[in-house]
C-alpha cells in the first residue's frame, strides 16, 4: 500500500471568534493516500483511516497564546482501469463519518467546500496560508490540488504576475503545469517528480470609516510536493533512476514497501497535527502611508546614479499610462514637466490601474513598472 499525503497547513488565524467555524470544517492539515499501490493479495490486513487519531484540537477556540495546531486532512483515491485489470486489492478503509477523512468517491468540491474555502476567506482577511499535498508518487496529490492534469510539468523558475480575475489565475496555473516535466512511468503515467509551488497574493483595498484608504495583504501558498517512487516498479532510468533511489526507502517486497510508506505517511500525518502556529494578521497599510513611502523611494531613485532620472522614469511611465488610456503619443510631452501633484495623481491612477485594470492594462502597467524600476511594486510585495 502506498501512502500520498496532502496536507493543508494554515498559518494565519485572525482571531478566536473568527477562526472556530474554518477550524470545524477543516480539521486538521490534510492527507491524501491512495489505494493505488496496494498489494496485489486480496487476503492482507485493513487499514482503517478512520481509526486513526482524530483531530482533537479542531474544535478548540484558537488561544492566541497557545496558537494553532496545522490541520490534517487524508483523501484515498479510487483504483485506476490499469490497477483494476491487474485486480490490484484495496488494503485500506475509509470512515467517511470522520470529517478528516475523504474516501475514494469524495469529489473535489467537497473537499474545496470543506477544506479550502474556508482557507480562501483567511486570506482575504490578510493571513499567510498555506495548503500542501503529501505523499507518494500516483496517489493523486496533483488531481486534488488542481483537479486534474493532462499532461506533467517541471516548474524550473518562479515567476510573479498582476492578475485581477480567477480566469488569469487559471492561466497562469495551466502555464506553469506546461512547464512541470514529467517521464511516463509504469507507475503513474503522468508521474511528476518535481515540486510545485503556486503562491496567489491578494491586495484588498478598503475605506475605514474616516474614509482613509487601507490596502492589506493575503496570500495563499499551494504546495504539491513530489511523490517518492519504488525504482523497480517505476523504470525509471538514469538521472530520474538516481532521484528515485533517493525516495525509494527499504527495499521489501511491495506490500511491506507499501505498507511502511502508507504508516510512514500517516505518522509524518499525525506528527504535522502537532506543529502549531501563532498566525498574526499582515500589517494593514494606509493608502496615503503607501504613496508616502513610494515618494521616499523616489527621492532614493532621484539621488542614485545608476537609475534614470524620475523625470525620464515619469515620461516612459506616462508613455506606459497614455496606451493604457489610449491616448495619442503627442499628449505625452506633459509628463516631462509633471508638477508634484500631477506625480501623485499619475503614481495614484498606476496603483488604480494595477487593481482595476483588464489584462492587457496591467501588462502594459507591470512591464512600465519592471522596467523602470518605479518602486510600487516593490513596495507593495515587500509587504507581503
Ligand atoms: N480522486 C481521484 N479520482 C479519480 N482519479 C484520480 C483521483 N486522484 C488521482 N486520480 C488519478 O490518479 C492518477 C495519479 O494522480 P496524480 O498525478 O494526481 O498523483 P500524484 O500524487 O500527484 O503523483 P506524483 O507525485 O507522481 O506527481 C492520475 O491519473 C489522476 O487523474
């Protein structure tokens, strides 16, 4: 039997009050196993998932002193066509009447419903979280994270980019699933050995009641950890075989093999329960604070050498900003001669456009930002 774990880990509680109803629901991190590497003889012992320890502390009221405890949950997958033709037996049992435990018929709805929405709203609410998937390769640590994949992936570079709607969001993931590397194996053959890790960071702008202008961050870490793999099984070959021997652990006969990475998983499971955090909410920032710091940064700018000056910076900016207004080149020449005020409104309409703007907008925005080294950006993902 061969254990996935995917885990879902959230580091930040806003307050006791707030957090009580995601704590129910989630119940701890979250595993993942999977039947699929199970021993092909029918008679060996059950391992019943819900006889493990529950989540016991997922309906204390998070203490801010004592903290967190991360909150685990185990998701078994069905047996695919190839294990079923080879009547590979299913060596483990769900009690799905424990909420920490999602059998083979779950759907990724419930578990987004349970597990992860909850999650979402932390973040929203200016938390650092974080949802990780653990175990070993093919128990499907890659479907539930993403729900499913069509081909694998190598995620080489990270990258960063503006988005402003949950469809850029799904871009962004399909582009970075194109790019994870996989090699077919007799295992899994859409076996990934690299990890993945999609990090969404989330500004939200409010008015408090005076009508001051906060923005304040959230984000939240998706974490789909490589599976480790049995060579022998797999045909993995040279450097891939080197990286396989390297997860492989003790070399028994399948069904102990199995068996000791399904416990080995379940105890790392138990262990990650026990990890707490004391989450603090992200510093909020007011607005006009922001625009405060950028014009610190500006000034830095102005003093060094090696940057351009900020009326050649404003002039490219305002090039950047006339073609996302769609306005004619001639009217640029203003920006060379901005007053202070019109640098504010100018640095105040970018921040707008980086919330508000549609894709092309913001490409245009960021590459003027990137390139220029206007320190908005900067500043605002130093504060996340
Ligand atoms: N709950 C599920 N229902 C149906 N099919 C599933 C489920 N979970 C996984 N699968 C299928 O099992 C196969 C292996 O899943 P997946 O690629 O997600 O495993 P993995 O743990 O991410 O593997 P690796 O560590 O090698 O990347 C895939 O074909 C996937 O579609």
């Amino acid at each position: 039997m061969t254990p996935r774990l995917i885990a879902i880990h959230r580091t930040d509680l806003e307050s006791g009050t707030a957090m009580e109803p995601a704590q129910r629901r989630l119940g701890g991190g979250m595993v993942s196993l999977s039947p699929s590497q199970t021993p092909r003889s029918s008679d060996k012992p059950m391992l019943d998932l819900g006889s493990a320890d529950s989540n016991s502390n997922s309906h204390n009221k998070y203490d801010k002193d004592k903290g967190v405890n991360v909150q685990v949950l185990v998701r078994c997958r069905p047996l695919s066509e190839d294990e079923m033709r080879l009547h590979t037996s299913v060596v483990i049992s769900c009690n799905e009447d424990r909420r920490e435990v999602f059998g083979p018929n779950s759907q990724q709805k419930e578990l987004y419903d349970q597990a992860v929405s909850p999650i979402v709203y932390e973040v929203l609410k200016g938390y650092n979280c974080t949802i990780f998937a653990y175990g070993q390769t093919g128990i499907g640590k890659t479907y539930t994270m993403e729900g499913g994949r069509e081909g694998g992936v190598f995620v080489r570079g990270l990258e960063e980019e503006i988005v402003c709607t949950a469809n850029e969001i799904y871009k962004i993931l399909e582009k970075g699933s194109a790019k994870r590397h996989t090699a077919e194996t007799l295992l899994n053959k859409q076996n990934s050995h690299s990890h993945s890790i999609f990090s969404i960071t989330i500004h939200i702008k409010e008015c408090t009641p005076e009508g001051e202008e906060i923005i304040k961050c959230g984000k939240l870490n998706l974490v789909d950890l490589a599976g480790s793999e049995n060579i022998s099984r797999s045909g993995a070959r040279e450097g891939r075989a080197r990286e396989a021997y390297a997860h492989r652990g003790l070399c028994l006969d399948n069904y102990i093999h199995c068996l000791e990475e399904t416990l080995s998983t379940l105890d790392y499971a138990h262990r990650a329960k026990n990890i707490k955090n004391k989450p603090e909410i992200n510093q909020k920032m007011m607005k006009s604070a922001m625009i405060k710091d950028l014009y610190s940064e500006i000034d830095r700018l102005k003093q060094d050498n090696g940057i351009p000056l900020f009326s050649g910076i404003l002039k490219q900016v305002g090039y950047f900003f006339s073609l996302v207004n769609d306005q004619k080149l001639c009217e640029l020449e203003k920006f060379e001669e901005c007053t202070a005020y019109e640098e504010k409104q100018l640095l105040e309409k970018v921040a707008e456009m980086l919330a508000s703007s549609n894709a092309r907008k913001k490409q245009l925005v960021t590459f003027a930002f990137n390139v220029l080294s206007l320190p908005i950006m900067l500043s605002m993902s130093t504060r996340t």
